[in-house]
C-alpha cells in the first residue's frame, strides 16, 4: 500500500481529462494521475504504481445520446444488467480503472467481435440494425480501453515481475431459482496449476465479511459464474505472470427489482476490502 506520504500527495492529484497516447504516456513514466479519457469511456487512477490493480469494466451507466431512439431496452432494464457501484468499492485502492458506458453500447467484457449486442438476456435490442458508424465508434473505445489495460499490465509487470488483478463485477441473485453466494469467484480460465490456492483463500476471505442489514455472508468458486469474460482473458492470454481474479457480489447492496442502491452496504463492502484486497496481494506475492 502507498505510504502516508504518497497518499497526502495523492490528495492534491487533479482529475484530467487526457487522450489515450497521454495515458500511456504518464503509465511509462510513471507519473501518479487520476483521469477520464477524452471520451469520457473510462477513468484510471494511479496514486502509486502498486503490485496490484482493481478493475470495474461494467460500472458504467452512460449510454451515448445517438442510441437512444433506435433501443428496445428501458433504463433500467439496462441498469439492471450493468454492475453499479463496483468502483466504489475499489475506489480507496492505487489502482483503478473502469468502465463509464454502459455494456448496451459495448461490453468491455467481451471479444471485439461479440462486444456490441443485438439482443440482450432474450430482448432484441435495437429496433433497426445498428449502423455500421455507430459500431465503429463503439468499437474504438473498446480498442482503446484495452490499449490502456495493456500499458498498465506491461508497466507492473516489469516493475515487480508479476501483478494481481481484482476484477470486480455484481450480479443479480433474485432470477436464481435456487440458493447462491452472496460471493462468486470465477476460475475456469486461469493458470490453476499455479494459482488454484490463491483463489481458495480469496474465497474463503470474501465469504467470512460481516455484512450490515443482517445480510450473511457466503462465497463460492465457479457456482455462479466460472470466469469467462474478456478482461480476465486478454490478461490471462498476454501476461503470463499476471493473476485475475474475478470477482462477482450478488446485489445484496441494491434492491435490484426497484433500482434502490444501500449505500451502507456498498460503504461495508469497501471498508471490508480495503483490508482483505492487501492481505490477499501479500499472499500471493510470498506464494509464488
């Protein structure tokens, strides 16, 4: 973790607004910064150049003006697909990047080829065909988020000979026709040989959390979900010595029916992570 040091400096960081070329420009160098693309499709926060990063791909809610008429899918049918909050409760981390556009316009979590939706959960979701410069613009922004996550990978990497990554997600518990984890951790698509004890305690660390509300805590490993989205995968497949970690919360901390978000749990979320995401980095930097 950063020292009192660098985080009293890290308080006096301005946001900016900054153009791809720029923001691999300050991760080669180095230069601590908090910014939002030119875009405005991602931010990033480097208050120190730690062992380890948090990623929320699906916090974004933005949804481009041009969209709007041609989309079958309400607000919130969009908003409950999408993970609120999930950088909140990386937020208090050096390291953070996410997403700001909705996955409706394209999905950071998939391929290329599959990130821009035409139905979505059984829903067609366009009324015509999208055009193909709407997809383009899509498209870039992907590429260019992607551009970033490489930058940042490479540049930790080569600063520590290894990386962890927390990829955090939330999905919605209530269309479950049975019992599921409070917790969900995905690993179907990463080194197991190496790192399948790293993962067990990762779980087993989220599922003892004392949650508010009376909201009990469980955790479980590929129950939910096994881990089989693009952010893991593009990590996993580039950067051999670099562990995600994809971690999924129900939405115990929203009422995903109204739409109502329970900032004190969202608040216990964070506290709780703020201690466990650093125990979890010195495991796995002692482990292998």
């Amino acid at each position: 973790m950063p020292s009192k040091g660098v985080r009293d400096c890290v308080m006096r960081l301005k946001m900016l607004r900054l153009s791809v070329s720029d923001i691999i420009s300050k991760i080669a160098a180095e230069i601590p910064f908090e910014a939002v693309s030119v875009d405005y499709s991602f931010t990033i926060k480097i208050e120190d150049y730690a062992p380890y990063i948090c990623g929320a791909v699906h916090n974004g809610h933005q949804f481009r003006k041009s969209l709007w008429d041609n989309c079958l899918h309400t607000e919130y049918e969009r908003w409950y697909e999408e993970d609120p909050c999930t950088k909140e409760m990386v937020q208090s981390h050096p390291i953070v990047i996410a997403g700001c556009d909705s996955r409706f316009e394209y999905d950071l979590n998939r391929a290329p080829e599959t990130a821009i939706y035409t139905d979505a959960w059984g829903k067609e979701l366009w009324k015509n065909p999208l055009p193909d410069h709407e997809k383009v613009m899509s498209l870039k922004k992907h590429t260019n988020f992607y551009k970033v996550v490489d930058a940042l990978i490479n540049k930790i990497e080569s600063k520590y000979g290894k990386a962890i990554v927390f990829d955090m997600h939330s999905y919605n518990w209530k269309r479950w026709d049975r019992p599921v984890p409070t917790w969900n951790l995905g690993t179907a698509n990463i080194d197991n040989g190496r790192f399948e004890a790293i993962a067990d305690s990762w779980s087993k660390k989220l599922g003892a959390m004392n949650l508010p509300n009376g909201i009990e805590s469980s955790s479980k490993i590929n129950d939910t979900f096994q881990g089989n989205g693009y952010f893991l995968k593009y990590i996993t497949q580039n950067f051999a010595n670099t562990l995600v970690l994809a971690t999924e919360i129900a939405k115990v901390y929203c009422d995903e029916y109204e739409g109502i978000i329970y900032p004190e749990v969202v608040r216990s979320v964070e506290e709780h992570l703020k201690e466990l995401i650093p125990l979890q980095l010195r495991e796995f930097q002692e482990s292998i």
